[in-house]
C-alpha cells in the first residue's frame, strides 16, 4: 500500500444518456431518498466493472446501452450508465491470446455518481444473469514521499558506513561486484514502469527509454490516453533507479544502466498517474489493468509498480484485495510476457514470463495491495541502518526488502526527476526498483531459451540475504547473492603466489582465481605457518592450531588481474610458510596453493630526519613550526616523544610528519636544546636532538609625536600609518588599544598598522593609541582632534553661559578680548596667545546676568558679538 501523500480525487466526464431511461436516486431505508456525497473515498465515485459470461459479453461488445437482456438495460437505467466499453480493448493480433486469458469479458461502465453509492452498484449488478462479478474502481497513488532536492551519494549501491549514527557499513544492495564479474544490464531487456510518466528525453535516460509511439511507450491516464504521455517527477525518479545511463560522466548510477556509457536495459513508461494539474493535491488515475496488457504485448519481461491502493485505514486495507481485473491483467503479464500468441517463448526473448514487482505501501499497515497479492514480487523499503524504513507495510506478505531511504533515519535515495534534475526521495517507490534492476541484471546474464520467470523469481527471492534483515520484511535484496544462488563448485586453487618480506612484515600477492560457476572467487583466506606440513595437510575451511589466517576479499579484481593482503607482526628473523585458499561467495572453499616458505627480517629502527631548512632562530613575538620527518621502515606503529629544556615547545604529529611548534613569548631569551624520539611496539627506538634560540624582545618606541588635527566637516577622515610614528625592532605586528575621549565627536579604528580618525560630530576629543607587543610593553601615542562648523570664524561657548566663556578662534595667534555690558561698562579687557585647542578662557561667574557685547580683534578677527549671562 501507499503513503499518505495525495488523495486522489477523479471527475469523470458524463456523456448524455441515450434512451429513455432516467437516474433516480436509490431509496434509503427510512423511505427518503438520498444520493451519495462527494467525499474524500478510496473508491472513484460512477465507475463499476463488470466480468461477465462469453454470451453477455458479445452483447456489451459493441458499447451500446441498450442490448437483447431486459434485467441488463434496467440495470444501466437505475445507474443512469453513460457509458460501457471494454476494459481491454481489442489486441488485433494478440487478440486470440487476450480472449483466452479472458480479458475480453471485463467491461467497465460508467455511471451518473449522484445516482447511487459504487458499493451498492457493484452489489445489484452480480443480481444480473450473466455477470460473474462486479467491483468499484479503486483509486490509486504513488508509493513515495517527496522532499526538496539536494545532493547525496547513491549509498544504496555501496554503503561503507559513512557516519555511523545515518548509515551502517554493508547496508546496500550489493551490486558493485555483479556489475563487474557479471553484467551491468543487456539492452535486450525491458522494463515496463507502471507509474507517472518517465521524461523520456532526460539527459541521464534518453538513450535507453522506448519512444512513444504505436508499439512504445504509452499514456493510459484517464482522459490522456495514447502517445502524448505526461511527465512526472516519480516515474522518472523510478526509472532512473532502474537504468540510468551508466559510466557517461552525467548524473547518476543505476542498478541496471550498462558500463559502457551507452545504457544497459531498456525503460517502456507505461504512465497510469499524474498530479492533477487543476489542484496539485490530487492524483489522476488511468487504466492500469491496460497497462499490464501493454507491457506484455510489447516486449517487456519486468514490470515495475511502485504505486498501491488508496484505503481510509488500516482496517479498510486488511479487508481488501486486488481487484479482479487487475489480478486478470497481472495473470496475463506473467503468463505471456516474452512469449507468441500461443504463449511460448519468442525465439529473440531472455525470458518466458514476466516478472511483476510492487511496492508493499508506505502506511505502516499491516497489509498493503495490490502488493500482497501472491503472484506479485512484494517489496518492502530498508532504512540505510539496516533498520525497517518508518513508514513500510510490512508482514509476511512482503517477499523481500531493499533501501528505500527514510529521512527520519539518514538519507533518501538520490535519482532522476524531470527536466533534467535529481533529487533524493524515500519510499517503498525507490525499494522496488531496486528490485526491479536486479531482476533486469539476472536477466542479462542468465536469459535465454528456456528461462523462465519461475527461475529468475527463485534466485531473486532465495538469493537475498537473511542477515539483519528486519522482522515481517522478507530477506535483504542481495544483486551477488542472486548470482551466486545455486552454486555448487568451490574455486581453483590459486596460483602464482609470491610472498615479500619487510621485517616481520609478510605481502602475499596471486592470481585472481577462477570460478566455473561464479566466474571468479569471492574471496580469500590467506594462510601462514612456522611448519609446511601444517599447510600442505591442511583441510579447506579448517585452521588447525599452528596456523594463522587473514580474510581478504576480492574486490573488483579482475581474471588475469593480481591480489595482495599482508601477515604483520610475525616472529623477527623466523621461517614460515605461506599458502592461499579461495572461496566464492556461498562459502564454499578451494584447496590451498603451492606452498611458499619465507624468513622475516630484523628490526629497525625509526628514522627521523629534519624538514625546515635553517637555524632554529626565533624572535619573542614568533611562534614557528619546524617539521621533522618520522618513519619505521617495516612499517610499524610508533609512538613519539618529546622534551624541551624551556618549556616553550609544543608538538603536532600526524605521521609521517611532526611538527614542533616553539612559542618564544613562553620563555625567556637564550638557547635551549629539544629532543624528538620516536619508539616502535617493540621497543626499538631513534632520538633526534636539536638547539633552538629565542632573541631577546624590544619595546617599541615613538619615533615622533602625531600633530593635532581640524576637521572642518563631519565626514572628515584621517589615515595615520602607524610605523611612520612607532616603531618596533623586532618587527613584530603590535596590537592598538584605541580611545577617543568624546565619541560623539570622533571615532577611531585600526585595521593592520593603518588607524583610521573619522569626524561623527562638532567638538573636540583625545585620541589616545596604544602599540602593545606579545610581552606587553608598549608605546603611546596621543592627539587632539577638533571637529568645527566652518561657516563660524569663532566659537563662543556655552551659550548661554553661566561661569567660564570660551574663546575659540580658527586660527592661531594673538586675540584681544573686550567683554561690555548693555550699559556699555567694560567688564573684561585682555589679551592672549590661543589656538583651536587652546581657547581663551575668561571667568563671568561675578557678572549679572544678561546680555554682553564681546569685541574680538587678531586671529583673523575683528568683530563684535553678542551672548546671553544666566
């Protein structure tokens, strides 16, 4: 079954009746008459079909609503039918093949909705002499849920188990070793995708889908049925699972794509859904039981369906089934695919039979269909932890378990979408075509004459694997295991082996070995020992005390290619004897090789050698990093060992390179001396001693004072470069502490050894700037920055003023000051030397308040001015 992604909603078109029967509605009980609502159903509303007897069925076979059967022609008029066609229409020349299938007695008849409820119309219609059986069309929806795209690496194909806490090492389909032992995927083979419509031109699939046309792809969309097929997101993520062209520097992997760039099996898109496009939450239908049809007629030997029923829950689900139709339909493509009309198989077919493959649903229910109908591969979805997906059905229905991603869990399953994008999604939609590629794998390679779809279901379901696998999923889709199912010979043994010796260090190195039913082994045990009968006795699979053995499996290696694993921590200065044995993939092991005797070596000892060029010379304020190179030549572990007489070093190792950082703030100045020593696990060591020397630190000093600045505007800046003012011997980069005594008139910054004096506002600030080096001496250098109107030739402030008047002029020089009162009495009378910064101050406080005249004469002034005393 399905997720709740979409409900599905349907409007049926009526046509006019013909005749002269009219829809009434169906009396209820209580003796009113009550039509059936729209809702939110499982079911389309006005649509019944019906499988009836040969002779009812010619009568039906020419769609017309009035036929020789009296009981039928009342039927239709109580339904107010506009229509009755044939579920599967005529098949020209597979039309034989169809009739003996009984296809050509399903008819479906639509109806007025308003009229009667489906369920009671499929009841009175079984009432009917002739009619075998009636049921309601199900609605049916997409077996996926949807997120935004985003990149992700495809770790259905590999997991190695990249973050523990998302994926789980092993936890993919095993599929790397069949494509390079076996197949990547024969375009001989076709898979049908019975789901929205695939973007048949997409830059990653178009070389492997089939055309639309008159014997390829098709719409069978309710309302869009024939060659102009609708694009969807879902289908063309399915197919792309499925086949995605291969090895062609574009997009992604497929399970079934080819290697060479040039696509492996072949995608018929048989659309039977679509998002509505009048509202996007809805899903249109079609006649699915016709795509089945279709897909066996035209070559396709795997059927994928990553959709299901619709069910209101879970109860509704458990007393469900597939319709009858449908059944008929799925029972025809198994039957007939890749056979003639007579049902055997076609002389350029892999396969007699087709293989139907079906989501298991993503409602968490117990029970899910059309996939657990029993003829069907039932596919249930795996998180990438090995752990069952959130939101899979699940029972004993469901035959076997792939990734299909669960975003609760880790990541979803990346592939194609339409207009040439991918995304990740996750569902019971992404495990079944997982399925459904391996399927096509088996059949590139196994298919032939006499291969049937019995034989390929076999190895597909027993060739799973049963370890972690969750609970009421069925065993883990295994690509190798399939492969290998059946198996019975063990692999030769192997040949060409050579051992080199490092130290106690033992690299076997031989031939891939071949296998007569697996092509080539699986695996490898390497074998060693200090006597050559307890290997030349050896029993395959058995290690008898005296030998030690080393799993090494065989990758990707090719025939004719070589492999190596390595035996460490050997006995130093020793015989032994060497051997290798091969297994393939079920287990079952070859007999030994030739037997090869070896002699460790000695121990030696680490190597430790210089990097950084030069003498050890540093000034206070640096902190260098001098990087020595450290080895073991046999390779083994080590352990490294530092000390340091000043207490100033520190070191970083990441082998083969250790860096010994020296901080000469942390010491005082003077030579020192440092040794590095490196230890291997058996205690064989190499010391390194080096002398290092801080200089003594230099304060900075002023080199000159900085002038006192006039800005006359408010956007007024100035750059001071700090080593025209300041400097350092040691040339070390100083830290500034900036203060500006009245920030509302000046502001101060530094960015590397340039500070930055900007004006904010009229008045006057100290701007103080402090040179620290990395010992905290330091060097202080001070200003006076005034910010004035220049549209005022002098500043008298405050005004009004209460005690002290000042007298600020623009220029410098000698002003002589005359303060008279309004009765013309002179108050104050001086002179003074003032700049901008130095105003003339004069004390009013023994004044009276009210209004002064203030004569000003030098500084570039001569002129009168009046102020107010409080």
């Amino acid at each position: 079954m399905i997720i709740n992604v979409k409900h599905i909603f349907l409007s049926l078109t009526t046509a006019v009746l013909i005749g002269a029967c009219t829809a009434a509605p169906v009396p209820q009980a209580d003796g009113t008459a009550q039509a059936e609502h729209p809702r939110r159903s499982a079911l389309v509303p006005g649509v019944v079909n019906i499988n009836v007897s040969e002779e009812l069925a010619e009568e039906l076979a020419s769609g017309s609503l009035q036929t020789k059967s009296a009981d039928v022609n009342s039927a239709l008029c109580r339904l107010g039918a506009v229509k009755i066609e044939r579920v599967f229409p005529d098949a020209g020349e597979w039309e034989p093949r169809h009739r003996e299938a009984g296809l050509h007695r399903w008819f479906r008849i639509e109806f007025d909705p308003d009229s009667v409820p489906v369920t009671k119309a499929a009841e009175d219609l079984t009432s009917i002499p002739g009619v075998v059986s009636a049921e309601p069309e199900r609605r049916i929806r997409k077996a996926s849920y949807f997120n935004d795209p985003r990149a992700s690496q495809q770790w259905a194909f590999y997991n190695h188990g990249y973050t523990p806490t998302k994926y789980a090492e092993g936890c993919d389909i095993n599929v790397q070793n069949v494509w390079d032992t076996f197949t990547a995927g024969s375009s001989e083979v076709i898979v049908a995708v019975l789901d929205e419509g695939v973007q048949l031109n997409h830059e990653d699939l178009a070389p492997v889908c089939i055309p639309a046309g008159k014997n390829g792809s098709q719409s069978f969309i309710f309302g869009r049925t024939g060659s102009n097929i609708p694009v969807g997101d879902h289908g063309t993520h399915v197919a792309g699972i499925i086949a995605a062209v291969n090895n062609n520097g574009v997009g992604i992997s497929s399970v079934a794509g080819g290697s060479d760039g040039k696509g492996g099996v072949r995608i018929l898109s048989l659309a039977i859904l679509m998002d509505d496009p009048e509202d996007p939450e809805k899903t249109i239908g079609g006649y699915t039981e016709n795509a089945f049809v279709w897909a066996a007629d035209h070559g396709a030997l795997i059927a994928n369906n990553s959709w299901g029923y619709v069910y209101d829950s879970e109860e509704d689900a458990m007393r469900g089934g597939i319709d009858d139709r449908l059944a008929d339909a799925i029972n025809y493509f198994i039957k007939y695919a890749g056979c003639d009309v007579k049902g055997n198989q076609l002389p350029n077919s892999l396969m007699k039979g087709g293989l139907v493959t079906f989501a298991a649903g993503n409602d968490e229910y117990r029970l899910g269909w059309p996939a657990a109908f029993d003829p069907v591969v039932a596919v249930g979805a795996l998180a990438s932890n090995y752990q069952r997906a959130h939101y899979t059905n699940y029972g004993n229905w469901v035959d076997i378990c792939a990734p299909g991603g669960d975003l609760k869990l880790g990541p979803g399953i990346l592939s194609s979408i339409a207009n040439n994008e991918y995304a990740s999604y996750q569902g019971t939609s992404m495990a079944c075509p997982m399925v459904s590629g391996v399927a096509a794998l088996l059949v590139s390679y196994y298919g032939g004459p006499g291969f049937t779809v019995n034989m390929l279901k076999e190895r597909l379901i027993r060739g799973a694997n049963k370890d972690k696998a969750p609970a009421d999923l069925g065993p883990r889709l295994d690509a190798l295991g399939a492969f290998a199912y059946g198996g019975k010979a063990a692999p030769d043994a192997p040949q060409g082996l050579t051992v080199d010796v490092s130290a106690n260090t033992a690299t076997y190195t031989w031939n891939v070995t071949p296998d007569s039913d697996d092509v080539k082994a699986y695996g490898y045990q390497m074998l060693v020992s200090d006597k050559k009968e307890a290997l030349t006795a050896l029993i395959p699979g058995s290690v008898p005390q005296g030998v030690k053995a080393k799993e090494v499996e065989g990758g990707y290696k090719k025939l004719g290619e070589t492999v190596s694993g390595q035996f460490t921590g050997l006995e130093f200065t020793k015989q032994y004897y060497a051997a290798v044995s091969a297994y393939d993939y079920l287990g079952h092991i070859s007999a030994v090789s030739a037997v090869v005797p070896f002699v460790t070596g000695e121990n030696n000892p680490p190597i430790i050698e210089p990097k950084t060029p030069g003498d050890y010379v540093l000034k206070a304020y640096q902190t260098p990093a001098y990087r020595f190179y450290v080895i073991d030549p046999d390779g083994h572990k080590l352990n490294v060992d530092f000390s340091d007489e000043s207490g100033a070093c520190s070191i970083s190792a990441l082998l083969p390179d250790v860096d010994v950082i020296i901080t000469g703030v942390k010491a005082p100045a003077g030579k020192y001396k440092a040794t590095l020593t490196a230890t291997d696990k058996y205690g064989a060591a190499t010391a390194y001693s080096f002398q290092y020397e801080i200089l003594p630190n230099h304060t900075p000093v002023l080199l000159k004072a900085a002038e006192n600045v006039v800005f006359e505007s408010k956007s007024a800046t100035l750059k001071l470069n700090i080593p025209d003012y300041i400097y350092d011997e040691d040339e070390e980069p100083l830290k500034f502490k900036l203060s500006s005594s009245n920030t509302n008139a000046v502001t101060v910054s530094a960015k590397d050894n340039i500070v930055t004096v900007s004006a904010a506002g009229y008045g006057q600030s100290t701007i103080d700037v402090v040179a620290s080096d990395v010992s905290g001496t330091s060097c202080d250098l001070e200003f006076q920055v005034l910010v004035r109107d220049p549209s005022l030739p002098v500043e008298l402030f405050p005004v009004p003023v209460k005690k002290d008047l000042n007298i600020r002029p623009k220029e410098a020089g000698k002003l002589d000051v005359s303060i008279s009162n309004k009765a013309g009495a002179v108050v104050f009378s001086g002179s003074a030397d003032v700049t901008p910064f130095d105003p003339l101050v004069v004390d009013l406080s023994g004044q009276a308040s009210g209004t002064y005249f203030v004569k000003l004469k030098g500084c570039g002034l001569d002129d009168s001015y009046n102020i107010v005393k409080i």
